[in-house]
C-alpha cells in the first residue's frame, strides 16, 4: 500500500482548515469542561481521537471511486429508507427527540448517513437525465424530488430543525 498515492488526491488547504478548525474546538471543550482547574481530559481526548478518526475517514473519502459507489444508489437508498423508519419505530430518545439508534454502546444517527447517500442518489439522477434537466420546457428534476421526498418524510418525523433545513 503505497500512502503517497492516497495523500496526494487530498486538498492540503481544506485539511488545513479542518484541522485548526478541530484544534480550536479541543480548545473550546478543554476550556468548557474546566480541564486547566484539574478536572478530567476525558471528553478532550475523547474528540480528539474522533478527529483523527474522522481525518482517516477524510482521507478514504477522498480516494474513494464515486462511480463505482453509484452502482450502489438503489440500495444505499432503500438501506438509508430503512434506517430512517428504523429511528420513528425502536430509536432511542434524549432530550426529547428521537434520532439515534442504539447499537450497544455506538449510537448512529442514520440522518447523518441519510444527507451523503441522497448526494449520490441525486447526482446519479441528473447523470442519467440530463438531456431533459438542460432542456427548459420540461424540468426533469421536479419528478426526481420524489426520491428526496421519502427520505425528508422520515426526517421531518423527527423533531429539532437541524436536519429539515437541508432537505
């Protein structure tokens, strides 16, 4: 495996930018949870090993081939429906909303999941039709919203606003 292959499709500037973006907000969670008055690192360390976790995934995504992943949109999409309805029946609640399903001690929030797949759904979309998107008398994408409809059903179920502003 040769590790330079996989560092050079990253855009340094961006990783940059996340990484003083993440080192700020170790900052704030150190200052916050009173770390300096002798109380426990624990939550610090805790997203710091989620930053380097999430620095690995970033680099994965990065060298990851989107058109073979878009053979998989059908069943992204129905494994994402899935989830989703999977959340209003046996999710777990906190702070009175139900967003979360928990998996022992890993809780997921397929709402998370939900906004990345519906980028893949839609782009193989308009791949396929964009001879009738370019075309102005008929919009193509208005049928194709139906495919984002089902999943913004699923989140709209679900209380809080953070997610709805994306769909």
């Amino acid at each position: 495996m040769d590790i330079k292959k996989y560092l050079q499709n990253l855009d340094w500037w961006l990783v940059g930018a996340v990484c003083l973006l993440s080192l700020f907000g170790l900052i704030c969670i150190a200052s916050a949870t009173r770390i300096n008055l002798g109380e426990s690192p624990a939550n610090v360390i805790k997203q710091g090993v989620f930053f380097l976790i999430g620095i690995a995934l970033m680099v994965i995504a990065a060298n990851a081939d989107y058109e073979y992943i878009s053979q998989f949109t059908i069943p992204l999409y129905i494994v994402n429906i899935l989830l989703l309805v999977t959340v209003l029946l046996v999710g777990s609640e906190s702070k009175g909303a139900t967003r979360w399903i928990a998996l022992g001690p890993l809780t997921i929030q397929p709402s998370e999941f939900a906004k990345v797949i519906m980028i893949f759904c839609l782009a193989k979309v308009i791949t396929e039709r964009q001879k009738q998107i370019s075309d102005l008398k008929t919009i193509g994408l208005y049928r194709d919203s139906v495919a984002s409809d089902a999943e913004a059903a699923c989140a709209f179920c679900q209380p809080g606003s953070g997610c709805h502003l994306l769909y």
